[in-house]
C-alpha cells in the first residue's frame, strides 16, 4: 500500500506524486491505472478554508441572505439601459431577467451586428463616482449567444461618465459553451487595486472580434477581491472546515448587491425566477450570526453536460479499497479542510467512477450537472464518506454502485439516485428542487435525510420507488415541500423517526402496494392534510406508530380503491388515540362511548354499503396465546350506534389452530344497549389465536358504528 499527493491547482501529471512537491495535478491523467493500486492513498491537497464576514442575517424560507458589513461593491445590476457607443456594432436593450438574467428585473444585451469591429467601444453606463481602489477585480454574470475565446470582449472601468477614458480593464474569460450564464471573477488587466474615480462602465470588443450577430449578456457586476466574497464563492454559518454531520450547508451565491446576497441553485441556462434557492435549516427562525465564505478549486470547463472532468482508473478490492482522501493540509501533512471541486458552470460531471472498491473522502462538488456518477457497469464496495455536493444541477450522485455513502448535499433536481443494492448510506442531507431521494434500492439503510425543497416544480421531497424494498431509513426530515413530503411506490420499507412540515400537498402519498412502516412520525403544516392514499393503485398497509399528526384531515382515501390500503395508526398524540382505516371503514380507539368509565373502547365507522355480512370489516381485538386441550372463553362488551342499519359478531376464524376447525362466533342483538357477546373454544395444540369483531352495513346510508369493550379471556 502506498500513498500519492494530487495537488489540483499546483500539481503535475509528469510528477511522481510521492510528495506535495511532486504531487499530481488530476485523477485522470495523474493517478493512473499503471501507478495505483488496491490499498492506496490519494491524498488531495485542500481549498482554502472558510473565513469569517462578520454577521449576517439568515431566515427559514428565504432566498435573501443579508450581510452586515458589504464585501463588495455594487458597480451595475443593469436595470437602467447603457448607451450604444457613438461608431459601435451593437444595439443595447434590456433583457428581463424573467426570460434571461440572473438578478433583478432586467440583463443588459449587447447584440452585435454582422460586422463587428475589433477594440471599439460597444456601449457603456455613467455609475456615479466610485471608489473602488479596496478591490483588485470585478465578478458578474456573463452569458454569449456563441462560444467565444478570451479577449474577445472587454470591459472597462473609466474615469469619465461615457466609457471613453479607461483606468481598468478585464478581458471577459473563454465561454466555451453557448447560451448559459456564467459566474466569473476577472482580475484587472496587469494586476492592482481598482480605481479611486471611477464614472462610468463599458463594454469594448478586444483585438479579435467577436463571432458576427452574435449577443453579449450581462448581469450584477460588482468589484470584488480575488480572494473575498464573489459569484464564485459559497457562503455559510458553518465555521467549520471539514465536514461534519450536523453542520450548516454551503451555499453557492446567485447574486450580490452590496450587503444583499441571493442564494443559487442551479441549471445556469434557466433564468433567475427558476434558479434561486431559500435558506432551509434543521432549525427554524431568524438569526443573525457570523458568516463565512470559503473558496473553491476551480477544475477545467466542461462543453457539456455529460462531458467528465475526473475519472477513476483502476479499482481496489474487498478490504484494499483505494482511498481518494481530500482537505489534506500541504505544509502539516493533516486533515484539517475539504477539497472543494469546482464546475463553475454547471456543466460536467466531476468525477465519473465505474471501478469497485474506491473510497471519496473529504470532498466536496459544486456546480457540476452531476457530481458523481457512474456510466456503466455495477460497481461493488465503494465508499462516499464525509462528501459534500453543493447546487448541482441534476442528479448530484446518480450510481450503480454499492457501498457506504455519508454525503451532504443539495442541487437542482434528481438528487440521490441510487441504481442498486446499497449496504448502508449513511448521513444524507439534501436541500433540493425535485426528489431529493429518488430511489433507495433494495437493502438501503440511510442514517440521516434532511430535505427541505421550498421550490417551484410540483414532485415530492422525497420518492421511494418500487426498488426500495426492505430499506431502512432513520432521522428523516423534509420541510417545506412544493408538492408532497414523501411519494411511496414501495414494498418494505421502514423509516424511523420521521418528520415533514409545510408541503404543499399532503405528507405522505401512498402510490401502491406493499407495507411501510413508520416510527416516531411527526406530521404539521402540511397544506391538505396527512396522508393521501387516492390513487386506484393505492393497495399497501402503511403502519405508523407513535405520531403526532397537526392536520385535521389525517387521511384521504379515494373512492376507487378496494378494502385496501390499510392505514395503522397507533398512538397519534396519546395512548387514546389508535385508528385502523381502509377506503371502506375505519377503526379508532376513543373514549367518548365505552361500557366502563376507564380506558378506551374501540369504535368502528361503517362508510360503505359494500360491507355487509358476507364481506364485514374486521376489527382485530385480541390474539390469545392458548394452551391444548383447555377451553377458551372470550367475552366482549358491544354495542351499536343503530339497532337495525348496523350488525356485529364477535369472530373466531375456524382454522387458525387445531382442534378450532369452524367459524366461532356470537351476533350482537338488534338494539343500541351494551351487550356481553360469549364465544368458546378448546384447541388441541398449543398456539396463539385472532379474536375479531365483525362489523357491517344492513339498512339505509353507510353511517353508523360498532363499539368494543372489556373484552376477557379464561382459559380452564
């Protein structure tokens, strides 16, 4: 087993990789399939930690974070229209931010005509007097109609109020992929702080001319400071640098205006009405306290969505993984930080792994279309642990693997997809626009899942699909999501300590067939109630024990389902409050009319004409462990809210034991008195027996009940 050192900023393929000073720069072309091997270390040399920003005000729900002290300064938001340069190529107009931009109302459009000329001023806009010498750069959203190398356009920062007298320059950098806005951070041409005068913004075409009728866009230019607060920055509460479980998300940054900072999303070539993200927490509230930003490494460009930027050569084995470790400090040789990866532009995946056995530790992703992925075949063993994706644009880790996961992450839409069987995943929080888990695979255990998706599109914070079958998942939040907390269309699946708040529809959606059982559930604010079961293949028992459900409606089960789903709750709020509840009839425990003045008695609500005596709903009241060969006596209190529309039966079903071969039962008299209902039986083997009341619809409208109560067991 041998260790290697890859350094994304400082590195060289060419090196060894056997030190810092010899480290690698990439995972493709550094850490080769001839240079590693099972039980090998990769240690990757961080990014920058977080630094502090002084205060700021954070609040639940919100896109806006608001800082006390600004970091940067506000030079253009482009909401007021520049002027054409006198002998330009280009027409100037507004561009809304509703169909292109990224800040405000409006993006400035440059759109240049089918000669353009080289070093001319194209337009240009009188800012009022700036001092800017406390910045050496400028950040701000660009976006080109065609793809464009750097240099081809410029801007300027001038001492007069119409563009014509420059003091700064910045070449707009290469965009190598058309129609998508770019977060950018430019240093002034020959380094230096900012000017201390400055009157008005242009846009000047470089020393080769842009691509003919083709359009510049631009949006929220501030100056800034290469290494402060910019576009290309996260931000957090979290003083943290390493990664831990319970932390603060980082946020990427969609705008900035002075001390007001929106949060991003993601999917750059949407405009900003569909991109922004609102500050979700584990906690709830308003708060102001210290913020932090921290820098990211910027990796290589990607012209396309599906084009990778790091990808995994060889594999390890079962108990020789090859270990990928980030936040290694260069000059201590310790863990005390992340590697951050940067996309910048959405694009990409960041790292591609088709191997089994790696381990990805420590790293964090951003601004990538996925952030790991697997491209084929079905990797075994591999490990994702203390890993963090931020504002991805879709599918953050969409894997064929299986292994262990302890991830932390938000994006755009299709989060988690898990394309097999996963021993464990483990500590997932997700911050998303769409189904934050789309599906766990079979045999998944997830040991935290906080989703909070307060976004446009209508799709569940979390779908559990019928591949799910017996996962496990534990400490599930989801908050306030647009559409239904969690969509189950599985089989077996057992989630403990869950809670959703603030959907706009119901929590729970019960799509099909199956068992789910929930422990320790805690259900408010929810839009339409608590669980929806109204789907014709809505056929499943979904057991919850231990609720406390805010909503008046608890449940809506639709007209076109069978006698199923069942839907178990025991103990909603108090040990009193315990329902049993089909499309066709329900069973709850109440204490309003009972034969004795303590305790409970069950009462069953008959809401269908479909259930008569020969198709009756079964309360289950009692299972009796019984020993051979000795009479068994049950005895129950019944009574009916109707002496001639409803009918019960104390039930022993013939057959569950021998020596009980027929149906026992005894039929409650047509009356609305209290009544002790006998029935006997002596079973000739050892073995535990179901006691049910049958309850059915005899006359008029489906709209009376049955009640239970004091029910005893004797055996001689």
């Amino acid at each position: 087993m041998a260790t290697f050192y890859l350094d994304f900023e400082n590195g060289n393929d060419a090196s060894a990789g056997t030190s810092w000073a010899t480290a690698w720069k990439t995972i493709t072309n550094g850490a080769t399939a001839a240079r590693i091997a099972p039980g090998d270390e990769i240690r990757m040399a961080k990014s920058p930690n977080s630094v502090s920003i002084g205060n700021a005000t954070w609040t639940e729900g919100s896109e806006t974070v608001t800082l006390a002290t600004a970091q940067t300064t506000t030079i253009d938001n482009c909401e007021v229209a520049w002027t054409a340069g006198v002998g330009g190529d280009t027409t100037v107009t507004r561009t809304a931010a509703t169909t292109a931009g990224r800040q405000g109302t409006y993006s400035m459009r440059f759109a240049l005509d089918g000669t353009p000329q080289t070093n001319r001023l194209q337009a240009y806009f009188a800012t009022g007097t700036l001092d800017l010498s406390a910045y050496d750069s400028i950040t701000l959203w660009v976006y080109s109609s065609a793809t464009t190398v750097a240099g081809r356009w410029q801007i300027a920062l001038c001492s007069d109020t119409a563009g014509a007298t420059v003091v700064d320059s910045f070449d707009i950098p290469a965009l190598g992929v058309a129609n998508l806005w770019y977060p950018v951070v430019i240093s002034k041409t020959g380094g230096g702080s900012l000017g201390n005068s400055i009157k008005s913004i242009a846009v000047y075409t470089g020393g080769t001319a842009p691509t003919a009728s083709s359009s510049l866009y631009l949006d929220n230019i501030s100056a800034c400071n290469s290494t402060g607060l910019n576009l290309l920055s996260l931000i957090s509460k979290n003083s943290s640098a390493t990664f831990s479980t319970d932390m603060e998300h980082w946020w990427s940054i969609n705008s900035i205006d002075n001390t007001t900072i929106k949060l991003g999303l993601g999917n750059t070539s949407l405009p900003i009405a569909f991109t922004e993200s609102k500050y979700c927490t584990q906690g709830t509230g308003t708060e102001t306290v210290t913020t932090y930003f921290r820098r990211t490494i910027k990796t290589p460009i990607a012209t396309t969505s599906t084009a990778t930027v790091n990808q995994i050569q060889d594999a390890g084995s079962a108990g020789s993984l090859i270990k990928f470790s980030g936040g290694w400090n260069t000059s201590n040789t310790t863990v005390d930080g992340m590697t951050w990866l940067d996309g910048s532009n959405f694009y990409g995946r960041g790292i591609v792994n088709n191997n089994s056995y790696i381990e990805l530790n420590g790293i964090g992703f951003v601004r990538y279309y996925n952030a790991v992925e697997t491209t084929s075949g079905t990797p075994l063993g591999n490990v994702h642990k203390f890993c963090s994706v931020s504002n991805s644009n879709f599918g953050n880790l969409h894997t064929y693997e299986t292994g262990d996961i302890e991830i932390y992450t938000n994006g755009n839409q299709g989060g988690i997809s898990l394309s097999s069987n996963y021993n464990s995943v483990a500590y997932v929080v997700s911050l998303y626009d769409q189904y934050a888990l789309i599906t766990a695979r079979n045999n998944t255990v997830f040991n935290k899942l906080f989703v909070s998706r307060p976004f446009t599109p209508s799709s569940s914070g979390i779908r559990l699909q019928n591949n799910s079958n017996n996962s496990l998942l534990k400490n599930v939040t989801v908050k306030n999501s647009s559409f239904r907390g969690l969509a189950l269309t599985v089989f077996n699946v057992t989630i403990q300590n869950l809670t959703i708040t603030g959907s706009a529809d119901y929590a729970i959606d019960l799509l099909t067939s199956g068992s789910a059982y929930i422990y320790n559930f805690t259900s408010s604010n929810n839009t339409s109630g608590c669980i929806r079961a109204l789907d014709a293949n809505s056929t499943g028992n979904l057991y919850i024990f231990n609720s406390s459900i805010g909503e008046s409606t608890k449940y809506n089960i639709g007209s076109t389902a069978p006698i199923s789903p069942n839907i178990y709750f025991t103990k909603i709020d108090t040990n009193t409050d315990n329902r049993y509840v089909t499309q066709l009839a329900n069973t709850l425990s109440q204490t309003t009319t009972r034969h004795t003045a303590s305790g409970i008695a069950w009462q069953t609500n008959i809401i269908s004409t479909r259930i008569t005596s020969s198709n009756p709903f079964y309360t289950l009241i009692a299972k009796i462990a019984c020993n051979a060969n000795a009479l068994v006596t049950v005895k129950a209190w019944v009574k009916l809210s109707h002496a001639t529309d409803i009918g019960a039966k104390l039930f022993v079903r013939g057959g569950q034991i021998a020596g009980v071969s027929n149906d026992v039962t005894a039929t409650k008299s047509a009356d609305t008195n209290w009544e002790e209902l006998t029935v006997t039986f002596t079973p000739t083997e050892t073995g535990v027996v179901e006691v049910h009341l049958l309850s059915y619809w005899l006359a008029n409208l489906a709209d009376e009940s049955t009640y239970v109560d004091d029910v005893t067991v004797m055996q001689a």
